[in-house]
C-alpha cells in the first residue's frame, strides 16, 4: 500500500509540476496587467506542436527544450502585442472575452493547419524506463519532468527577486503609474512578463506529449483552467502561491484517482471544478493568504 | 529650465487644464498652490509624460538641451532628470525599502554613483537604513514620505516634482520634510512643488502660482502671494 | 420633514402616444413573422427550415444571456451546461419507454416508465435547470467579473463530466440518440417570442431597472433598498430556466444530445452576440445572433470543401476582437435602437 501510495505521489508531482509551470505564467500575467490570459492554454498546446515537429526533424533534445522556451516566448509576446496592449485597463471582462476569442482563434487555426486527429507522440524509450528505489519506481519521464520544472522555477525566482528586470516586473505589478514615474519602460517589462511566462507554459508543452502519449490542437483548453484553478488555491497574482496550487493540484488529482475506485476516475475534472468552485466560496483569496510581498 | 506654454489636458472628455502656462528657472523652488480637483496633479503627471496634453507646449532645458515634454516618453523623461515625486506616496509596498531605492535609480546604470546617492539618502534618512530590508508597506506615513523622497533622489534628479508631501502626515513629520525640502534647494535642485498647505510652501517658494478650475489665476513671488488679499483669503484662512 | 428627498415633478408630456400602441405594434409584428415563417416552411427546403428554427433558439438563448450578463451585469458562461442539463431531463422524458430499457438500465422504475409529450417535458427541464441555477447561483454568485467565469465554465465541465461518466442514465459519452423529433420550426418561434416578450417587459419594469442599477453600482443599489443578492440570484436562474428550455427544445429539433453537444465553444458564440449586440441590447443581441447563425451555416460549405474545419470560429473570434477594439460596448450599447424602442415600447423615455 505505501509502495503504492509513493508511487502516485511521485505521478502527482509530475503532473503538478506541469500545472505549476502553466500557473506560473498565468500568475505572472495576472499580476502585471490584472487580466485573465485565457489564451496562456494554448500556448502549452503550441509547445506541444513545436516538440513534436522538432523530434520530427531529429534536433537533439536539449536544443529542443531551448527552441521550445523561445517559441513560448514568442508566442507570449505576440499575444500581448496584439490583444492585451490594445485593451490594456479594460475591465476584467472585456479582458476575459478579448483573450477568449484569442483562444479560440489558436485553437481552431491549430485545427485547420494540424486537423483534429490526435498525434502519437512518445519520448525516446530510454526515457519510458522505470528506475526503482526500494520497490518505488517512477518512469525517467516522471523524474525528468519534475527534476527540470524545479531548475526553471529556481531561475525563474532568481530573475523574479534578484534582478533589475525581475524587481521592476515586481513594481510594475504592484503600481503601473509608479514604476513609469521611475523611468521604467512599462510595454518592455510586461512584455518580458508575458515572455517569461509563456515560455514557461511551452514547456509544459514539451513534456506533455512525452507524459500522455497524445496531442492535439485543442489539448490547451483544460490546463488553461486547471491553472486558474491553481493559481485560485494559491492566491491569484503570487508566483509562489501558484506554484504550490500547481503541485497541489496534481496531487489532488492523481490521488483522487489513485485512492478512489476505478469508476470514479472518469470524474477527474468535475472533481477539479468543484474543488474550485468550494475554494472560491470558502477562501476566496487563495489558501495561502500571503503578504502581497508574493505578487509578480 | 521649465518653461510650460499653453497647456490643455483632457481626462476623458473633461477639459482639465486651461491654457496653463508657467516657468521653473534653475535653482528655484516654485510653488503650485490650488483646492482640491483644481488640477495641479494633473500638471504633474502631464509632466512626466503619462498624460498626452491636448495642445500646447512643455519644454524642460538641462545642460542645455532642451526636451519637449508634451511628446517624450516617461522614461526618457526620467532619464533627463526631470523626477516626480508622486501624490500618496505610492511607494512599492510589496517590494523592501532597499529595492523601492534601487527602483529609484532604475535608470542609472553608474554602480558607484548610485552606492554614493544610496548613502547620502540613508545620511538624510537614517531610518531606511536601519529598515532597508523590511518590507515598504510596514513602514509609518512618515517613513514612507522619506521613502518616496529618497526614491526620488536616487534618480539624481535635476529638478524635482513633488506632488503634495504633506499629505496626512503629522505637523512634526511635516517639518522634517519641509527641511529636506530647503535642504535640496540649496544642493542645486530645481524644485516644483505642489501643495494644499499653501503657508508652508508659500514659506519656502521663491515663486508661486495659484490654480483654480484648470487655469493659473495668480502668480509672484511667494512672500507676494503670501500677502495677497485673494490668497490670503481662499488658500490661508485669513478673514478678509 | 426635509424637503430635500421631493423628487421633482415629472413631465408627463412626452408619453403622449398611446400606451397600448407598443402592445399592438408587438402583435402585429409576430403575425407579420409568423406569415414570414409559414411562407417558409410552405416554399423553403427542410434544411433551411430546420436552420431557421436553430437560428431562432440562438436568438432566443442570445437575449436569455443579455437578462444575467447584459441586464444584471453577471458576467456568467454557464449557459452550456444549463442546455445540457435541460436536454438531458427532456430527452430521458421523452424518449420511448420502449427503448429505455435497454439504453439506459441505471433509470429508477417510475422514470422508465414513463413517456411524455415534449409540452411538460420542457416544463420539468426548464425546472430543472432553475434548480441547479438556484443552488449554483447561492455559491458562484458572491463571485465577481472573471471569477464568475470562469466558476461557471467549470461548471459546464462538472456538467459534461457527469454526462459522460452516468452510463446508466445518460449512456455516458455517445449521448442520446434517435430522440423523437418533437420540435419544429414552430416550437422554437414560439420560444422567441416568448424570450423576447418577457426580456422585454422585464427590461423596462421596475424590476429590470433594479437589475441595472446592481450592474452599474451595487452598492449604491443596495443603498436605495435594492436586495442585490436576491436580484443576481433571480436574474441567474431566470437565464438558467430559460437556457434550460432552449437546450431541451435544441435536442429535440435534431433529434440528438451528447455532452459536448453544448460546449464552452457555445457559451463564447452566446456571450459573442450579446457582445456584438451590445449588452443588454435585445435587439442588437437578435441581430447578433441572426448574424453569426448565419455566417457559420454560409461558412460551413466553405470549410468543407477546403477542409478548413474552425475557419468560420476563427471568423468569429476575430469580429469580436475587432469590435471590443473599436466599439467596447457594442453596436448598440446596453439600450435599444431609437426606432425599435418607440414602436414598441409605445413611449420615448423607456
């Protein structure tokens, strides 16, 4: 039973830490132009896409894991450059609609230039093997994904809390006016804000394929709302917070699955939604209520 | 060194600014005294190029070369040495006393110069730096003043707009601040100064301008304003 | 007492047209429409019969939205899974008890047994859907802007998710098919009508103006007595009811219902035409919704034979987008056209 249980822990932080790269970047945005980027799905899906050509191709992984944080961050930017620039201080749900029919417009461009057929996509088999510690094992898929999501999130608070970009993303989140008066360039940190982000969202794309074996065009959709979902348990606009919703919510999921009988497993998202719907209702501001020291 | 021209500031179909026009030469300390809403923040953020003025002209001149204020950037804007102070402080609160300081002098990339800058602002304030690394937003009204100022001052600013300082804080604090005030005059800075207290700034001015409904209706120098009947009547709650 | 709550006295002069004017011009445009639809149905292929009647059940659902989101200000995308929910009661009503059995095992005896006509069917489904909306609403209804939102896009994933997992009684992700065809062209004019009579009335009661005024500042609502509360609540399940009913009558005109029929897609094409339309505009959100009703059945040959599938939604999306940009509150605002409010509301300040 505890073999068991720590080996779906281990799947839990696997997928956690695909839900917190795609939260993070959702936060990020959030916080810096308090809009909802219902789009930033999509850019996981667009991740995906790019993975897959590219193995296609027979680049080498680690290239490929480079190519696929500048296309994220391409795709953020452009993103921003086109929608959220022209409606930036809109109302929230101006926001939300203009970033919706964002989605939507990725999502049914990705199904006319890929189709909707779902496409195999596997990782190389020596990636596919178990490496076991005492009777645990985890796939090297598994191990990679959480090995490497804890590397990009350290650099990621290193750029966040150590540099002049990071610290000036950080005031500009907090006061527009303020950090312009400061001499910041606002267009540039948002846009680096959207950079990072997004490149952060394409690399949950690049593993995506490698952990559930399937892509398709419109694959974005549901991590799009499982990372608001995240970002609500850890308190929208805190990097940090979103980070521990992400993880949270992988585990929430893979042991509701894992511990519950089978039949129950095909309610994974309806449990997702409704544990949403509960956190919104009882702690609205997230489960960490922090200081606003978090915000980026 | 300022030389504003016939301003008109619109905010949303509001005409704010009337046909604003002043001058700030180097080295003064000019006051802009006005009620509440007559639109004095509104000519600062004009300024500072965050509100595109309808028509008219703003010309800010240093070493000698002259910056048209109505069409720069906010940041180049900085980068000229033209610095605000905002109203409400609107110091960072989520971020510590030491970064809101760096945030100051996020234009300067001269390590040493903003080390020096840095240390004469925590020689003016000793209290940020003894708080450096606490977070901004845990500081007293007071202290956030200072912090606000000494953001200001990291960016080496050739003449500063300050933007209300007294503002809810406690007459003791006032005072420490209207010091630093006269203590930066006489360090060079140009300084244009908005207030609602207007027998402290009129105190201090060399000159003084009055605003009412978006125009200047008044102007000279701070002791003649000072005994205007006028002024001495709406702004110091002298009984005519 | 002070004098200064007096409110002044109205000027009564500029209702001089006659009150039942509004009323009568209302009727005589249903019987001109229902001319408009029998010719139809006498000179005009099924197919497009059939894309009339959908055209109006998107009208009727576009102005149902206009009443939570454009009217209350609730910005809700919850309408998919209300149609889902309403299809389903509906359906599992209908549906020959002869066939139940066998398709769906998991119905409690009585319910097996029973077979309705499509009247009381869509009554129980339109219930139904309030109910949900009803306890829903008391939760997600203290959220606000994309909070809401986004809550009620989980909620069509809750939805779906039980939809597809409750074989028993929803025969889980094929759906229920072969439902009898119980709705025409007729059933859904009906259904517009209705929607947009009680849109209207409401709109222009004092109740309705409640509603505004919670979507323009709740708090000052709230301080001259309004019950905001209870206001967003009776505004969500009235859309919920309604939504309900539209989904149950959808299912029955093309004779299927599976969980993804009514899909977040479709809560963006809903909140699409009450954007375009203007919020809270009945007429514009008509209009919006013949519109985009349209253009997808004209764009639908064109995808197929150039296999761009997604191509009219991308067309879609891309008008919206083009519209918040340079018309925010829509073609015409939260209010009604000049002309079209005259004629029938029978005065000018309405």
């Amino acid at each position: 039973m505890s073999q068991y249980f720590f080996q779906q822990l281990i799947n839990g932080f696997s997928l956690g830490s695909l839900y917190a790269l795609v939260a993070i970047g959702f936060s990020m945005i959030y916080g810096i132009v308090r809009l909802i980027n219902f789009a930033h799905g999509d850019v996981v899906m667009i991740g995906a896409f790019s993975t897959l050509a590219l193995v296609t191709a027979g680049v080498p992984w680690p290239i490929i894991l480079v190519f696929v944080l500048a296309v994220g961050a391409v795709a953020g930017m452009s993103i921003e450059m086109v929608v959220f620039r022209s409606i930036r201080g809109a109302s929230q749900v101006t926001g939300f609609i203009a970033t919706l029919a964002v989605s939507i417009t990725i999502q049914n461009s990705a199904l006319m230039l890929l189709s909707g057929q779902p496409r195999n996509f596997l990782f190389p088999a020596f990636m596919r093997q178990r490496v076991g510690v005492g009777g645990v094992n985890a796939s090297l898929t598994d191990i990679a994904i959480i090995v490497l999501t804890l590397i990009l999130i350290g650099g990621l608070f290193l750029i966040v809390y150590r540099t002049r970009l990071g610290t000036a993303m950080r005031a500009t989140a907090e006061n527009l006016t303020a950090a312009r008066l400061m001499g910041v360039a606002v267009n540039r940190t948002v846009l680096a804000a959207f950079a990072i982000g997004s490149a952060l969202a394409a690399v949950a794309g690049f593993f995506w394929g490698g952990k559930f074996g399937q892509i398709d065009p419109l694959l974005g959709f549901v991590p799009g709302l499982k990372a608001f979902v995240a970002c609500v348990i850890g308190g929208v606009g805190s990097i940090g917070g979103a980070m521990m919703g992400g993880y949270i919510l992988g585990l929430a999921e893979v042991l509701f699955v894992g511990l519950l009988p089978q039949e129950y497993s095909g309610y994974r998202d309806t449990f997702v939604f409704l544990l949403l719907i509960v956190i919104l209702l009882v702690r609205p501001s997230g489960l960490f209520v922090r200081q606003v020291e978090e915000r980026a | 060194m300022l030389d504003v021209r016939d301003l008109n500031v619109f905010r949303g179909s509001t005409h704010v600014l009337k046909d604003v026009s002043f001058r700030v030469e180097e080295g003064e300390l000019a006051a802009l005294i006005g009620a509440n809403g007559a639109g004095k923040s509104t000519t600062l953020l004009t300024l500072s190029g965050l509100l595109p003025p309808r028509s008219g002209t703003a010309v800010f001149t240093n070493d000698g070369e002259p910056l048209d204020l109505t069409r720069a950037s906010s940041e180049k804007i900085v980068r000229a040495g033209l610095i605000q102070c905002p109203e409400g402080r609107q110091i960072f609160q989520s971020l510590s006393v030491s970064e809101n300081l760096a945030m100051g002098a996020y234009t300067r990339r001269d390590r040493a110069g903003i080390k020096q800058s840095l240390e004469e602002v925590y020689e003016l304030f000793p209290i940020l730096a003894e708080r450096a690394n606490l977070h901004a937003g845990s500081l007293s009204g007071g202290e956030q003043m200072m912090l606000a100022i000494g953001r200001a001052l990291l960016a080496q600013p050739r003449m500063l707009l300050l933007d209300e300082p007294s503002l809810g804080l406690a007459p003791l604090v006032v005072e420490k601040i209207f010091d630093v005030i006269a203590r930066l005059k006489s360090t060079g800075v140009t300084i244009f100064l908005i207030e609602q207290n207007a027998a402290m700034a009129l105190d201090i001015a060399d000159v003084a301008y009055v605003m009412e409904t978006g125009r200047i209706v008044l102007s000279g120098t701070g002791s003649e304003l000072a005994n205007n009947d006028r002024v001495r009547q709406s702004y110091l709650g002298v009984a005519a | 007492m002070s004098t200064s709550h007096e409110t002044p006295p109205v000027k009564l002069d500029a209702r001089v047209t006659l009150p039942r004017s509004g009323f009568v011009a209302a009727i005589l445009t249903v019987l001109i429409a229902s001319a408009a639809v029998f010719a139809a149905q006498q000179g005009l292929s099924s197919y497009v019969v059939t894309l009339l009647a959908l055209l109006f059940i998107n009208a009727a659902l576009a102005v149902s939205l206009t009443l939570t989101n454009g009217l209350t200000g609730l910005f809700s995308l919850g309408h998919p899974a209300f149609m889902t929910v309403g299809a389903y009661v509906a359906a599992i009503l209908t549906f020959p008890v002869t066939r139940k059995g066998t398709m769906l095992p998991g119905l409690p005896e009585w319910l097996a047994a029973t077979q309705l006509s499509i009247l009381p069917a869509l009554l129980i489904a339109g219930a139904a859907g309030g109910l949900l909306a009803l306890f829903v609403g008391w939760a997600v209804l203290r959220l606000k802007g994309h909070y809401l939102a986004v809550a009620t896009l989980g909620l069509i994933i809750v939805v779906q998710g039980l939809a597809n997992n409750w074989d028993g009684i929803t025969r889980g992700g094929a759906g229920l098919s072969g439902l009898p065809r119980l709705v025409d062209v007729w059933w859904a004019f009906g259904f517009l009508v209705l929607v947009v009579a009680f849109t209207w009335r409401l709109k222009f009661s004092s109740l309705g103006r409640s509603m505004m005024a919670v979507r323009e500042n709740e708090l000052a609502a709230q301080c001259s007595g309004i019950n905001p509360a209870r206001l967003k609540i009776l505004a969500f399940v009235i859309g919920a009811v309604l939504a309900a009913v539209g989904g149950a009558l959808l299912a029955h005109l093309v004779s299927v219902i599976t969980p993804k029929t009514y899909s977040v897609l479709l809560a963006f094409n809903l909140v699409v035409m009450v954007v375009i339309g203007g919020s809270g505009s009945i007429f514009g959100a008509l209009l919006a919704a013949a519109a985009i009703t349209i253009l997808s059945e004209a764009l639908r040959p064109v995808e197929e034979s150039v296999g761009l599938y997604g191509l009219s939604q991308v067309i879609v999306a891309v008008c919206l987008i083009i519209v918040l940009r340079l018309r925010p509150s829509g073609l015409f605002g939260s209010g009604e056209p000049g002309l079209v409010r005259r004629l029938y509301s029978g005065r000018r300040d309405a």
